[in-house]
C-alpha cells in the first residue's frame, strides 16, 4: 500500500472459484489501523483504518456478508435465488462475489455515477447490472434506483430485495465488527472518530458500540455537498457512497456530535495527495473524511488523536478519481499549497 511506483488495485476476485470464495468469506474484517504522518503543527496523531483491505476492496463487505447470513438464518434464502438491490458500487461488488460465493444471483440497480471499474467487477462475478439514467425528484438517482429495485420484486424478476438502505442488518454488522476493532487496536480512546454516511449504517453501527466503549470520543459525521441526509437542500452528488437524498433510519441524533460538509473538489483533491505524498489509494468519501479531521486539527488548541474510517480503496476510481481531466472537470486539481491554506 506504499508503493507509488505503481497504482495497486483490490483483489481481482472475479477470477476465484466458489470454493476460493467462501474461504475469503471469513477474511471479511480485520482490516488495519495505520498512522497517517501529516506536517501539522501541534503534535497530533491521524489514524486511518483501510477499510478497503476487504476482499472486495471497501466497508461494504461487512453489512453484505451480514445480510446474507440473516437471510440464511431466517430461511428466506435457498440455491439459486436472485437478490436486487440499489448500489452505487462497492455494496453491488461485495454482494455479487458474497452470493456468488454462496449460490445467489445479484442483481445490482446502479447508476451513471458508478465507476467503470465496480460495474466491470460486478458483471464480471455474475451479477446483472441496471443502470437507471433518469433523476429522482430531488436531483439525484436513489429514489429511483430504489423504485425500480421493488418493481423488480413486485414483477418477479427477483426473489426478494436485501434492501441495504433499511436492513438492521447493515448497522449491526460494524456494531459487532468494525466498532470493537477499532477499541482494540488503540491503547487509549482517540479524541474523535470521523465516518462518512451514506445509508447511515457504518455511522450508527460504529457509534452506538463506541458511545459505549468510549464515551468521552466524539463522533464526527463526514456529508457531502447536494447531500440532504441531515437537512439541507438535496442535489446532485460527485462522490459515490458520501452522502444521500434522503435522511437514513439507522442514524440518530445522539449517534453524532457533529456533521461537516465537504466538497467534492476538496474530497478529489485529497485522495490524489494522499497517494501521491504518501502512498495510500482510497475512494473519494475517505478524501472528504481526511479533509473533515485535517481541517478540525488545524483549529484544534491541543494536540488531538483521530481516527478517519477509510470506506474504499482507491484503486476503484483510476477512471475517475485518479484521472486528470476526469478530477479537473471537477475541480480537484487543488495544489499542494492550496490544500495547506485549506479550511
């Protein structure tokens, strides 16, 4: 991961056996905590945790994994069946190599923002992916997404939906595996924790184990521009799993402290830094997490610990992300003395 002679990508897991499959099954988690050295004054301390060391390369592994082993659980499930639900993109690839792994088919309803490389992983595990091009009422292309992922149910296209954006099982999954990770692996609680939200699952799961475990941290909810998940006027977004168009059913007031908007071209910006300067390649919603926490460091009075929860890795946005006129059309060529002057 420190290697900047050349750009690393996930686990090419498309091209494993079932069996290979269910064995990383078991891999799913774990994933490391890491100091990130940044020129700050005040001696403080960022820690990233890579979530994008999941077999399929982002946090979504975890609510995916968990929602198929409660669907088992619960008999709902049986060899064959075909599961439809919204995506972005990295909860479409852990799901499509997850139920590949257990005898499902996927079916992914995505849109035009999904990256080249997670439609390319999805079809190529065996999903199918539909890509609605038509805006919802507020802008983006979730509500419709998830329209057409109920008409899919209702026509009987597919066996049932695993409704990532309303199943307890989404928030449960990092309550039980990414919270205690993360107590396990410091010696002593950070000053903040910074999570993006999207459904609102990472943010609720971690916090409630964390309020718990460590009562004194506070919990910094990363949004994005054109996000309405906590208010705001809704509108077009630039940066997948960052923000939605609507507020979600696992968060809770008292599940944060805090929310900071950051925009897209500073997120872009920070992500192309980070590998450049430093050698680690994550997704877009991991630049705005790192923007949130670098710019509450430069005006913290203290020196302060955080943590920054890293959904995806970088390596699935060469075409966009890590593409000059892709990010120059969207404003993330910040200069590094730009980034320094950055609030």
């Amino acid at each position: 991961m420190t290697d900047n002679s050349a750009i690393p990508t996930p686990l090419d897991l498309a091209t494993m056996s079932r069996s290979r499959l269910r064995q990383l099954c078991t891999r799913v988690g774990g994933t490391p905590l890491v100091p990130l050295e940044l020129r700050l004054p005040g001696g403080h301390r960022l820690f990233l945790k890579l979530e994008g060391e999941n077999p399929g390369g982002s946090s979504k592994d975890r609510p995916a994994l968990r929602i198929i082993e409660d669907l088992e659980a619960t008999g709902q499930l049986s060899a064959g069946c075909v599961i439809a639900d919204s995506t972005s993109g990295n909860f479409g690839v852990s799901m499509a190599w997850i139920c590949r792994a257990r005898g499902y088919q996927f079916h992914a309803v995505s849109d035009p923002n999904a990256t080249v490389e997670n439609v390319q992983r999805m079809r190529a595990l065996g999903a199918v992916v539909e890509i609605v091009d038509q805006r919802d009422e507020v802008g983006g292309y979730l509500l419709t997404r998830l329209r057409r992922v109920d008409e899919l149910v209702r026509i009987g296209v597919a066996d049932l939906s695993s409704n990532q954006y309303e199943n307890p099982a989404n928030p449960a999954s990092h309550h039980a595996t990414t919270g205690p990770e993360l107590v396990r692996q410091l010696d002593q609680p950070p000053d903040a924790v910074f999570i993006c939200a999207s459904t609102g699952g990472t943010l609720g799961g971690i916090s409630r184990y964390l309020r718990q475990s460590w009562p004194s941290t506070m919990i910094i909810a990363v949004d994005g521009e054109g996000s309405s998940l906590f208010g705001g006027t809704p509108g077009p977004r630039l940066i997948n799993g960052l923000g939605s168009s609507r507020p979600s059913p696992f968060v809770s007031q008292t599940d944060y402290d805090e929310v900071i908007r950051v925009d897209a071209s500073v997120a872009i910006s920070y992500c192309r830094e980070l590998a450049h300067r430093h050698g680690f390649w994550v997704g877009g919603s991991s630049g705005a997490v790192i923007a949130a926490a670098v710019s509450r460091l430069r005006s913290a009075g203290r020196p302060q610990s955080v943590v920054c929860l890293c959904p995806d890795h970088g390596g699935l946005y060469l075409n966009s992300i890590f593409r000059d006129e892709w990010a120059r059309s969207r404003g993330g060529l910040i200069t590094v003395a730009q980034l320094a002057d950055h609030r």
